[in-house]
C-alpha cells in the first residue's frame, strides 16, 4: 500500500522541478495526480509519462479562472482533491531600488496571490471530504532579509504568515497547512537564475535535490503528519541553523598553535 492510496493531489508548478519530482513520488504512492502549470509541453509530457493516474491542466496561479478549471477537470476525472502542494514561484533579481512596481505585482501574484487563490479553490471539496492537507512551499528567505532579491523575499515571508494563519482557520475543517522551506535546490530555476553556482557554505556542504523536497511533501501531505499544522520545515542543508564565527579550518589552525 501506498503512503497516499486513494487521494487526489494537486501539485502546482508540478511540470518541472520539485513540482515534477512531487508528482512522481505522489503518483507512485497511490495518490492521483493532477498537474497544474503554465509549461504545457512539459506538463503534457510528465502526464502521460505518469499515466492514468494523472493530468495536466494549464494553471496560471494568478488567474481565479484558471483554478476554477483546474478544480472542474480534476473533479471531473478523479474527484475532490485531498491534497494541494503549491510550489509554482518565480524569482526576481534586483535591487529595491531598480524595481518597478510591475515587477513587484508580478512576484506578488505568483508567490503569495497564488497560493491564496489556490486554498480557496480547494477550500469547499476538503470542507466536504471532511480534511486536507494544504502543502505551501516557500523559502529559506522567509527567515531572513534578501538582498539582490528583496521582492521574491517578501513574497516568501507573507506566504510564511498566511501559511499559519489558514493552518488556524482550517483546523476547525480537520485541514492542515504547513510549508517547506527550501534552501538552494538544484533545479532548472536555481541554474537560470544563478549564472555561477559556487559549493553553499552550509552544515550539508551541497545542494539539495528536487526528490528530498518530495519526500518532506510526502511526509506532510500524509497520515503520518497527521497532528501537525502550522510549521514551517526548513529543507535546507542546515543553513538556517547558523554559521562559523570564523572558517572551520582558521579555528582549528588558531588552536593547534
């Protein structure tokens, strides 16, 4: 038996990346998948890759019109979803001060606008079935300021806010809402967004990988997370655990003379 036998998912920016990696654990738990993001091609193909047990429904996260779809097709073709994992997001390098207020609508829309959205299409058919499991994936910037990408940083700390706020709201429905907090994971958006990609300088000295976001998703969309609401969970490598005062090998040179 699978860790998610018989409920129905949607996992948004699920064509590439954590998403995609969400949607293959998910599939191979038992869970119907439904796929939602704008990369049709891709999403089209992870699908049919899948198989039966998944779809792919255009979703920009922005548009309520969007979701309406989504939830229609998803209803129509495995029921009611149990499970809603938001990871489309999109990032944003510049300095507050050569940002426009475009920029930041945009940022906004994506990354916190969306995941609003995204509760409240799901919020009736979790009411129904009785529960849920909201999964909100954000950032290791939302603990601490960003700069070179303040946007993006703000989106991530108010979707860690509104993360907690609905894991209160929802709990009378038996819904729980937690997000993952990412550190620096290997996928096409690290590579695009960051020209030269150094070793992090974190307690797991490497990046981490789409399929250990997956796992904790897994965990937190399942039975056995099932008492837990409201937490955040760094996937991070221990970054937000802190730092050297000085390099490891300075001190240990220092104390040896």
């Amino acid at each position: 038996m699978g860790l998610l036998d018989g409920k129905v998912a949607i996992i948004t920016g699920g064509a590439s990346g954590q998403g995609a990696a969400e949607a293959r654990l998910f599939a191979a738990e038992g869970a119907k998948v439904v796929i939602g993001d704008i990369q049709d091609e891709l999403g089209g193909k992870l699908a049919a890759e899948i198989g039966p047990s998944a779809i792919y429904v255009h979703l920009d996260v922005s548009s309520e019109d969007d979701w309406a779809e989504l939830i229609r097709q998803a209803g129509q073709a495995f029921g009611d979803a149990a499970i809603l994992v938001q990871s489309a997001a999109v990032v944003h390098h510049k300095l507050i001060e050569d940002s426009t207020r475009a920029e930041f609508d945009r940022v906004l829309a994506v990354n916190l606008v969306g995941p609003f959205l995204g509760m409240l299409a799901v919020l009736p058919g979790m009411q129904r079935a009785g529960g849920g499991s909201i999964i909100n994936v954000g950032s290791g910037a939302a603990f601490s300021g960003l700069g070179g990408r303040p946007l993006y940083g703000s989106a991530k700390w108010g979707l860690r806010g509104l993360t907690k706020s609905a894991a209160i709201e929802f709990g009378y429905h038996g819904i729980r809402v937690n997000s993952i907090q990412p550190g620096a994971i290997d996928t096409p958006m690290l590579r695009h967004s960051d020209q030269e990609i150094p070793p992090p300088q974190i307690p797991i000295p490497r990046y981490g990988t789409p399929d250990e976001i997956a796992q904790a998703a897994l965990f937190l969309a399942s039975d056995r997370s099932a008492y837990i609401t409201g937490v955040d969970l760094p996937v991070d490598g221990g970054s937000t655990a802190g730092g050297w005062a000085r390099p490891r090998d300075v001190i240990k040179a220092t104390a040896a003379g």
